[in-house]
C-alpha cells in the first residue's frame, strides 16, 4: 500500500525506528528522536543499498517520489544513485572552494615563480591590483557558475571611470586566470572569449621624450640645476647614461653594481624580458654612482625612498622631478631617456642597431639568434656605452653639435 499525505504527517515516532513504505522502494524511516527521512532500496550488482533523498517536511511525499524516480532513471542508465550523489557533494564543496579570488591568487603565484616567462615584482603588483578589484563582484563566486555578463559588468564599472587602459588590462588577466583554471581540470572553457571588442579601445599614447640634440642639453643642464632631494637628482642624472627601463632604474642594489668591473648586473627577476641584464657603464655614470654610494651605500637599494631605505624610490619620482623641472607629460618622462638614446644613437651611424637593441634589452624571438648578438655586440657596447656619455657631456656643456641628420627642406 502506497504513502498517502496524511499518513506521512501523522506518524509519530516510537521506543523504536520504523519504516512506512511507500513504492518502488522508497520508504520513511521515522527515528524514536522526531525525524522523518526519506530513503530508498535498491540494489547494485546484487547488493542492497539505501539513498538518502531528504528529511520531511523540507522535502513532501511528491518531491521525495520525484527523486526517488530520477535515482531509478541513474540506475537504468548503470549508474550507482549514491556514488553519483557523493561526487556532486564533491564538485559542489570543490566549486565553494574554487572561487576566481582563490584561482586568480594560484595564477599570480605561478606567474612570479615561472621560469624565464616570471613577472617581475613590478609587474607582478600591477596585476594582483587590477585582478583584486574585481573581488568585490565576481571574488567570491564559485569560477565554474561565472558568466560573461558578469565578467563584463565587472569590467564595465572600470571603463566608466575613463580608465581604459586599466579596464582592457583587467579583462586580459581575468582570461588568463579564466584559461589557468581550463587547464587544472577546474572549468570548462573560457568566458572571457566572447567579450573581444566590448570595451572601448584606449587611446595609444607614446612616453614624452626630448629627441633633438640640443634641446637634449638644454635637459640635461635642468637636471644638473635640480634642487630638490639629492638622491632624486642622482637618479636623473644616471638615468640619460644607462637609459635602463624606470623600473630597474628604482629597484637596482648595490649588490648588483660592480665598481672595478663598470658593470651594472640586473638579475633576470628584475627585468621586463626575464633575462639577465648587462649594464657597461661609463666613467661618468660610475662616478654618479660613486656619489650615491656615499649617501646610501654600501647595501640595499642605491635610490631608495626618501622615507626608509627599505624600499625604492617611488615610481613616479623621477617624472614629478621632471615636472619640476617645468617639462609637461608630453614632453618628458622616465622613460622618454630610453627613447632619446635609441633615437640619437641610431641617428649617429656609428653603432650597429643590434649592439643598440641589446643595450636597450629588448627581446628577440629567435632565441639562437639573440644568444649571438649578446656575444657578438658586448665590446661594441662597452664602446657605444662610453661613447654616448662623452656625446651627453658634449650636448649639456653646449658645445656646437653637428646635426646627425640633414634637415628636411
């Protein structure tokens, strides 16, 4: 005889358990404690086992019935109901703990402990910033139930403060983090893939540079007459003879810098291709670092923050000492002294363009060929290092410079 309601709600219990029976195996067992459970027999491979399918009242008559009929379906397609049930138990706390905040923190680890494609510490900080800012919408929810409109909301909240760079930036590393988890077996496809083209394209900016001779030691006479912090004047006065990136610039340590041998070693951890970086450096550019040396040497940081020689000089202070110097955005920045020795360096004719790409650390995809041109070029850059810091001496003295290129007519 089947279960009906009635005879669900007035079962009271007993000194023991006992069972009211309904069809197909499902059944009630009421415990001497109250508690009504539903439970259903079946069998597997000729043993007899027993599925839970909830406690009464949450679950009625007709819904314990409903999934007593889908644990049936599971059997008849060879599937075991309560495996079945532990596994989705399973995927469902592995989804609670797989949230984008938690994936996106195994990347980030992954990414500054990966071999020669390693991000460096700036680069590092830059991401986990723009990845935690989407903490507050997406952070803590299970990756694998993410969609795309979520990510794009998101996003969106960026982008409508004019921060577009940042915004198409966010996006990118949210794929990352999205493909990280497809390949650790964690989701199954990327939903950042359908969002190509919905944020608006920033606009492409170049870093302001001083590229004409003389307007280069008209710079380089402001520098000099710099009169704020020393060790900011210090780091302007280097930054023309090495033209390293501003990054390295901040970050480099005594360690690195080596007086009887005029080489400056910035380790690969340092650097935006992951590659050791080989420094000549100039008579000139040493005795500014002789100059350093005595106002913060002999270990840690050669600029480090005015406030605790812990850390390294903030990296928007070579470009508000510019400023001070009465040169705009536009015209000047940090990185505008890599540009100025790529720019004129190339224009002189007197050094191969390659000797000047791997003093500049750029990359070169071939990697056997980039093995020959660090090898090939290293006495030329020695030469070419020299060179330039006895052409920057000739431009800030003021010396008539002959023009490297014919002007236009």
């Amino acid at each position: 005889m089947v279960l009906t309601d009635v005879a669900v709600r007035k079962a009271r219990p007993s000194a023991k358990a006992y069972k009211l029976g309904d069809s197909l195996g499902l059944f009630l067992l009421v415990q001497p404690s109250g508690g009504r459970l539903w439970r259903m027999k079946y069998r597997v491979d000729g043993r007899e086992k027993k599925l839970g399918l909830g406690t009464y009242p949450e679950i009625g008559l007709a819904e314990a019935r409903r999934r007593r009929d889908a644990a049936r379906e599971a059997l008849a397609q060879g599937k075991d109901p309560s495996r079945e049930k532990q596994r989705e138990k399973a995927r469902k706390k592995l989804g609670a703990e797989n949230t984008f905040a938690s994936i996106a923190a195994e990347f980030c680890e992954k990414r500054k402990r990966d071999g020669s494609r390693a991000w460096a510490r700036a680069t590092a900080k830059r991401c986990e910033y723009l990845l935690s800012v989407l903490n507050s919408s997406i952070g803590n929810l299970p990756i694998a139930d993410i969609e795309p409109a979520d990510i794009l909301t998101a996003v969106r909240r960026i982008e409508s403060k004019g921060k577009l760079e940042s915004a198409k930036r966010t996006l990118q590393l949210a794929g990352s983090v999205f493909r990280y988890a497809v390949a650790t077996a964690r989701l199954k496809s990327d939903p950042t893939r359908d969002l190509r083209g919905a944020l608006m394209n920033p606009t492409v900016t170049h870093y302001g540079a001083v590229l004409d001779p003389v307007e280069a030691g008209e710079l380089l006479r402001a520098i000099d007459g710099y009169e704020g912090q020393p060790i900011t004047k210090l780091a302007m006065r280097l930054a023309p003879h090495v033209f390293v990136r501003p990054g390295e610039l901040r970050h480099a340590e005594w360690s690195e810098i080596d007086f009887e041998g005029a080489l400056w070693t910035i380790p690969a951890s340092k650097t935006k291709m992951r590659k050791d970086h080989l420094v000549p450096l100039s008579r000139q550019a040493l005795a500014i670092l002789e100059e350093a040396y005595r106002l913060t040497g002999p270990d840690g940081y050669v600029f480090p923050s005015v406030r605790t020689r812990r850390r390294p000089m903030s990296d928007n202070t070579i470009n508000a000492g510019l400023r001070r110097l009465g040169y705009t955005t536009d015209e000047m920045t940090a990185h505008g002294f890599r540009a100025m020795a790529s720019t004129l360096l190339n224009e002189s004719g007197k050094w191969n363009p390659d000797a000047i790409e791997r003093a500049l650390a750029h990359g070169d995809s071939d990697k056997v060929r980039a093995a020959y041109h660090r090898g090939a070029h290293w006495k030329e850059r020695v030469k070419m290092m020299q060179w330039w810091s006895d052409y920057l001496d000739k431009l800030c003295e003021g010396a008539e410079v002959v023009p490297i290129k014919a002007a236009k007519r």
